[in-house]
C-alpha cells in the first residue's frame, strides 16, 4: 500500500459525496459531472438519487454508491435489507451501511454479526460490494474493535469510520486501529472532515484504501476543502 500517493492517484482513492438532506438535483448533478471529470471512484448519495447519479455516470467508469440505514442505523435489518436491494435495483454498485450502534455500545457482537450478514448477502447477491460504517465517534476503542471483528465475521468488504452526522469524522488513530483489526485484506474507508490533499495522504498511510469526501475536488487540486463531509 503506496504511503505517498501523487495527485493523480488520490482521485481513485474517492468517494465524491453528497448527503446533506437538501441537495437538489442540480446538486446532484455537478457532483456527478466533477466525478466523471476527476475519475473519482464513486459518487455516494442518499438513496432518492441512485437512479439520477446512475444515469448522470453512464459510460464514465465511476460507480454509484448509496448509503443505508443512514444516519443511525436504528432500523430494523429486514428495513436495510430492503433499502439495499431497492439501491441496488436502481443502480448502485456500493452500499454503505450503518450498523446497530445500541448492539455495539452493548457488547452485543452476535446482534452487529446478524445484521450485518444479512445486508452483506443482500448486496453480494446482486454484486454489489457492502462497506460498514461502524461510527467512531460514538464508539471507545474496545467497541470500535467489536465493530470490526462483527463486519469480518459477517462478510463486510469495507468497515468505514463514519457518517458525518454524529459529532466527529474520521480520525488517524481510528483508522490505524480498523486496520489492525480487520487485517491486510477488508478495505478501510476514512470518511468524515478529510478536505486536504495533505490528510487524505495521512489517511492513507495510516491505512484507509477508501476516502469519502465532499471536498474531493479540492482534494485533487491541492487546495484546502470548505466545511462538510
């Protein structure tokens, strides 16, 4: 895993996103012309968009991305499942779901397996690929571990540090410790406040293959990004 990765490469590490509650479609939509215009990875929205962002990155190579569950994961496993495949059938490639914070917080790591399992069947059924935003910032240590072990355990592709909406984004102590964790093969996304070109490059080193960013223009530009995701 490259540490000092050029300019050129970071655009690949991102997911261009946009999940502010009033986004309008012209949002949407320069969000999708800057990622097809910049390779980002992905374009990640609130599932009202998949099927706008599907259409508007036909033929660019860049994915879609919706997240589920969002922002609490305090929905029942049967309501994720169906949101993912809803995703799905609209377009998305990737899902981002959150996991059951209470189960979490409890110690419960069979509940987190058993939620988490089933959306991953859901979504790897279809061929997509689930990440699992486990929120750190509403997590100690030993529970951030617990959600890293419970996304292993259930088939996650991804574990990805936050939402954004819950106080705090991603740290580099948060994601060196994911990585440890889930080991050399799961990705690691590091999403919340990463708006310089500086800290997604220490993001990276510190072991995220995945960035998640409404600042990935700036990002790629070597510039400061604003406040947001």
């Amino acid at each position: 895993m490259s540490t000092e990765p050029n300019i050129e490469n970071i655009a690949s590490y991102i997911d261009h996103t946009i999940l502010n509650a009033d986004a309008s479609r012209a949002d949407i939509e320069r969000i999708c012309a800057e990622a097809a215009k910049y390779n980002f990875k992905s374009v990640c929205v609130n599932p009202l968009w998949v099927s706008t962002v599907t259409a508007a990155l036909a033929g660019s190579g860049v994915l879609t991305c919706s997240v589920i569950g969002f922002p609490f994961g305090a929905t029942t496993t049967a309501s994720k499942v169906f949101e993912a495949r809803g995703a799905i059938a609209d377009g998305a490639n990737e899902i981002d779901m959150v996991i059951n914070i209470a189960a979490a917080k409890a110690g419960d790591e069979a509940a987190l397996v058993a939620d988490i399992s089933a959306i991953a069947d859901a979504v790897h059924e279809d061929g997509a690929i689930l990440k699992v935003i486990i929120e750190t910032a509403l997590l100690t240590d030993d529970e951030k571990v617990l959600a890293c072990r419970a996304s292993v355990a259930a088939g996650a592709d991804f574990v990805k540090t936050s939402t954004g909406f819950a106080g705090g984004g991603a740290t580099l102590e948060d994601v060196a410790l994911m990585r440890a964790t889930v080991g050399p093969d799961l990705g690691v996304k590091a999403s919340g406040g990463v708006r310089s070109l500086e800290t997604a490059r220490a993001m990276i080193a510190a072991g995220a293959t995945r960035l998640g960013s409404s600042s990935g223009v700036a990002i790629v530009e070597g510039e400061q990004g604003t406040e947001g995701y």
